[in-house]
C-alpha cells in the first residue's frame, strides 16, 4: 500500500487549527509535515493531536464526500447542474455505473489513512514522552473513529500500514493486505473505544476536544453496526470474506445489548452535554457548537490563517466547509418588477451570506418523497421547518438597489418580503404556472418576437395565487432545478455590515458530526433489535419527538412562535417502533447532514427504502414528477476502492478490490 504520504505530510493540518479560543494551541508553531522525530517530542505530540482534528475538515464540509453520503439515498438525488460527481452515486438509470475512478468515496480513503497513521504515532510515543493519558485517548478515539468510517465504507481494510498491525508506519510501502471486518472490530475499532471511555474527560480539554460521551456514542454505534453485520439480514456480501462470526463467539443480540447499554450510560452520564430544548436552537447559525454537538470539524470567520481556506472566495476544493452549496439551487435567477405597471425584470432576491441563502451549485435536491413523506407533518413536527429554507424573501436593498419592487400579480414588495414560497401543502385553488407578461427587453419602446412576449415573470416556473404578492411552488412541482434549499447547514457571517457579505466563500461554520440526540436512536435502534432496559424504543422515541414539537421561532415565517405540540408529537407515534420508523425519525432529525447512506447501509435496507423516488425535470417550466427506479445492487453495499490506492500498488490488484467493481 502506497502509505508514503503518511510520513510526510498532514495537508497543513496544523495550520487549519480547528479548537475554538484555546490560545495554548493556537500558538503552536504550524508545520506542514509531522516526522518520526517529531513525536518523540511533548510539542509534537501536542501537533499530532490538534492535526487528528484538523483532518475532519478534509472528509466533512467536503461536497464530494458529501454527496457520496446522501446522493442516491432516498433523501437526495441529482440536480440540474450535476456532473459525473453526482449523477454516478445515484445509481439511476442512464448514469455512468460507480467504479474505483469516479466513486468520490476516495475522499474518506485518502484523509483517513494518514490519520490512522499519525494516531499511532501518538500512541506509541504519548507514555515515553510522558504526555496526559487523556492526549493518548484523543489518539485512540480518533484511530477507531477512522477505522469505523473506513470498515463501514469498504468493508475490510488493511490494520498493517507497512510497520505491523496498528503500528505507527515511518517508510513508503507498495504493498497491502486487507483485514476483514470482525478483525478490524475486535482488534481497533473496539478496543481503541474501550480504552477512550475509560481515560478520556468527562469535560471536554478544551473546546470541542472529544470526552467518554463521544467516545461512548462511538463505541454504542460500532456494537450497533457490528450486530447487524452479524445478523445480516438480507445476506449482503462482505469482503475480504469472511465468516459472520464474531472471534469472541458473541451473537448480534449480544452486541444489541452493548450497543444500548452504552448509549443510556452515556445519555445518563451526559457530562456537559444535553439537548437543546428546541429543533431550531439546534440548528440556527447564531447557536453554533451548543451544548447539544458532540463533535464537528471546526472552521472561523476571523483568519483565514485558522480557518484554513480563503475567507472571501471558495475553491471548491478541501478543506472548505462548502457542502451546503451542493443543495442551494440558484434562486438569484428569481425575477420581480421595477415598475408596477410593466414587467420590468430586477433580481430581488440576491446572492447573500446568510442561512437562508448562500452560494448556488445546484448538485443535489430533495425527492418529493421528502417533502411530502418524511416530513409529512408540517404543522406539528418543527422539523422541517428546521430543515428547510421554503420561503426566498427580497434583500435587494442591500445591494443598493432602490424599491420597491413588485412581485406576483403586480403586488409591492419591499425588503423582507417574501418573492418566493414553496408551499408546505396543495392549496384548494390550483397554483396558476400559466401567467405570463410581455418585456420590452432591449427598451426601444416596442414589445416583439419571441423573446418579448409571453414571457415567465418570476424566470423560474414558480405559479400565482389570487391574493398572494409571492410566487409560489406546490409540494408535488418540485424539480430538479427549483427546490427548497437546506436552510440548517446554510452559511452564516457576523460580517457582513447590512450588506451582501461575502456569499462566494465557503461557510465558516462548523460542520456538526455527531450529536448526543444520537444516543436515544442508537438505544432505540438497539432496543427494537431485542435489547433491553429501563426505556423502550418508544420512550426513547418519544424524547426527540417531544422536543420536535416544540416550537420558538418560525424559522420561515420569520417570527417569534411560541407553541408546544409535544403532546400530539409523542400521541402519533406508533405503539410499536420498528426499524423502517427509526429511519424515518432519524431522516427528520439528521436530514441532509451526511448520515443517511450509512443508516441505509447499516440496516440493509437502502435497495427497499431507496429503491425509487420522483422528481421533476431539469427544466424551469416542468412541474411533472418522474418516477425514476434505482438499480441498487447487493455489491453496491460497499464502496470501490479507490483507483489512486490501486494504481500505487505493486502486483496483482484484483483480490484487492470489492467484488462488481
């Protein structure tokens, strides 16, 4: 295996520092290469650990892993402006098929292994260098961690990196043998947890360093995967083969148990961690790194030194947090009226540094599915609500453009109004997409040829309603180039001064990884698998769906909503919870933040809960839904490996590489 990138370099991760106000690390000497040498050293242990947390940036916030995480899950699709990068993890029909050169799963590969590396590294030297043991910790967190994503991902992967089985490796290496999954289990990923809960922190270090209930969430969610790996319930193949035995002679129902145990250890020793009482406290930009985030690759808005990428134009590239343009449509193309009685065409929506916004790449949508199925109850739940951006209001003013302007049926709209609204269900009167108005586009006072006359006013297919200034757009017309936006991930700057901010950088929030609601799905997830314990599936249920029906603001209507619906929430859920339940709760909780292919994937239900969707076209105009068929394939269940990996490798590749691929 060609590891030779695992001695010399960590991606400047020192300099992309990622440990909000703890001065003590910022002034770290920032280096670009981390040496054998270097770790024989307390400031380079100390180096060795801030990079196992700066190499998050390079896997989350990441848009083509991202989108490996989501695009062909039900979730999301591709949208209009998709490239082979999307439109391959579909599995659609008519796409290029997912092989070891397009799978954009190389980007977990390649962060993973140099990190893997620089945790052992940390690991062997941590007692003679005479760092804390909680240092050590952080390492073996962050190797299982890596081991986990990767053994999920793959399948089996190789523990021997060119120096022994989980030895820190210090020469370039051609070569490699794969582990399989139970070995990869039982000999890293649970061990290296193990000893994390038992000599991490309560307390976090320092800001958002890893504690027992990080570690604890891991270790819960390893057992939990691991038994369904055991259990295998649609005889999904694995490889290296293997044996679904587990080494110790455990059965799935007693990793099940584990798995539960540890979440409801942990969710009753929280430390400092603890729901936030509301789904948009969560998730609102003003309350990041809350007390509810248990892990996140950190970015700021104050250097771009720290930050690690430009502060006023995103690449494209990592490790910029810039996921979310991946699902931002471009809404700049929304048009008004300067004049009100005329169709005199202005952008009154325009692109802006702000949650609701953000920079367009239209890559990835959301099925209808999701806006009519998974988030069915609008009115209760608050979670879509929280999720989504549905309503596009005008901000022209702050691109110094005067008004007023006016939008659907000639109504003025001043700043702050809403010009485009996706509506939460049908409305009684049908939505009318056949207005049209006549421009006069090159100004010579007369309206003529095609290019004047009948014209979309809003340029992007939205419909009218009698009465309503806004445009709007029906549940079910939904496209593949008009959709709702992802309002929690959006963008968020304290910069910007009443104007457009800098809405082309990528986000400088942090990209949450892990969350402590996680815990009540992993114990209930566990518990409809025949765990046991002082709470069931549905109480355990009930707690975030208690909390979802909680409401304080109407992040869309833009005001205060003080309403508690936390009765009619934990009244709806079903007696008995079920599997296919749980991943319906834990798409409405976890929508769009890079769980769900895993989830999928995990309960081997992603061909029957994915297999199909419908969406609307990739034109403006087309509001018809197409049912599109997935060809989800057993194989598909593991990623390829990367062709980069094999082409680094010396002699045959075949045995390497997962079946079908």
């Amino acid at each position: 295996m060609n590891y030779k990138y695992i001695k010399s370099t960590v991606r400047a991760a020192l300099v992309a520092l990622l440990l909000v106000g703890c001065s003590d690390i910022l002034d770290e000497q920032p280096r670009s290469n981390l040496t054998p040498e270097f770790f024989e050293t307390e400031k380079g242990i100390h180096g060795g650990v801030t990079s196992l947390y700066a190499h998050l940036r390079y896997i989350y916030g990441q848009a083509y892993y991202y989108n490996t995480c989501e695009t062909g899950t039900d979730e999301a699709t591709f949208a209009q402006s998709a490239d082979d990068n999307f439109k391959v993890m579909d599995l659609s029909p008519n796409q290029t098929p997912i092989n070891p050169s397009n799978s954009r799963s190389d980007a977990l590969w390649q962060a993973a292994f140099p990190n893997i590396n620089i945790a052992s590294g940390i690991i062997e030297h941590a007692d003679e260098v005479g760092v804390s043991e909680d240092l050590a910790a952080e390492a073996r967190f962050f190797r299982a961690f890596d081991y986990f994503m990767l053994v999920q991902t793959f399948g089996g992967v190789p523990l021997d990196l060119g120096a022994g089985e989980l030895a820190f490796n210090t020469k370039a290496v051609r070569t490699s043998v794969r582990n399989t999954v139970p070995e990869v289990y039982t000999k890293a990923i649970f061990p290296d947890l193990l000893s994390a809960v038992e000599n991490l922190p309560e307390n976090p270090r320092m800001t958002g360093t890893v504690t027992k209930t990080v570690a604890r969430l891991y270790l819960a969610k390893a057992y939990l995967t691991y038994g369904w790996w055991l259990e295998n319930p649609n005889n999904i193949p694995t490889y290296p083969e293997a044996s679904r035995q587990d080494p110790d002679g455990k059965d799935a129902q007693y990793y099940y148990q584990q798995a539960y145990d540890i979440a409801m250890t942990a969710i009753n020793n929280p430390g400092p961690y603890s729901l936030q009482p509301t789904y948009y406290d969560v998730n609102v930009a003003t309350n990041d790194r809350n007390s509810e985030i248990l892990l996140y690759a950190d970015h700021t808005e104050s250097s771009e030194y720290y930050n690690g990428g430009s502060l006023t134009y995103g690449s494209g590239g990592a490790p910029d947090n810039f996921a979310v343009w991946m699902m931002t449509w471009n809404y700049t193309n929304i048009r008004s009226s300067s004049s009100s009685t005329k169709w005199d065409p202005i952008s009154s929506v325009q692109r802006e540094a702000e949650q609701h916004l953000g920079r367009p790449w239209t890559r990835m949508c959301p099925t209808i599915g999701v806006i009519e199925n998974t988030f069915a109850d609008k009115t209760n739940d608050s979670r879509y609500d929280g999720t989504f951006t549905t309503v596009y209001r005008a901000n022209y003013d702050k691109a110094g453009i005067d008004g007023p302007v006016y939008n659907a049926n000639f109504e003025e709209a001043l700043p702050g109004d809403a010009i485009l609204t996706f509506l939460d269900e049908e409305p009684a009167t049908a939505i009318d997409y056949s207005v049209r108005v006549d421009i006069d586009r090159n100004g010579d006072g007369v309206i003529s040829g095609d290019n004047e006359v009948n014209q979309d006013p809003s340029n992007i297919g939205a419909g009218v309603l009698s009465g309503r200034k806004d445009f709007v757009i029906g549940p079910r017309d939904i496209s593949r180039i008009v959709y709702p936006g992802l309002w929690k991930l959006g963008v968020y700057r304290t910069d910007n001064n009443g104007t457009l901010g800098q809405p082309n950088a990528a986000s400088t929030r942090p990209f949450n990884i892990a969350k402590f609601s996680e815990l009540y799905f992993v114990a209930a997830e566990a518990a409809v698998k025949g765990a046991t314990g002082a709470m069931s599936a549905r109480d355990l249920i009930n707690v975030i769906r208690e909390r979802a029906g909680k409401w304080r603001f109407d992040n869309n209507g833009n005001t205060e909503k003080f309403e508690d619906n936390s009765a009619a929430m934990t009244a709806a859920t079903p007696a008995t919870i079920d599997i296919n339940y749980i991943l319906m709760e834990r798409s409405r909780e976890y929508y769009g933040e890079g769980y769900r292919w895993y989830d999928l994937v995990r309960t081997q239900k992603w061909a029957e809960l994915a297999g199909s969707y419908e969406i609307a076209g990739i034109n403006y105009f087309d509001h018809t839904p197409e049912l599109v068929t997935r060809d989800i394939k057993p194989y598909h269940y593991l990623r390829p490996i990367p062709q980069g990996q094999l082409d680094a490798m010396q002699g045959a590749t075949d045995v390497y590489q997962n079946p079908g691929y």
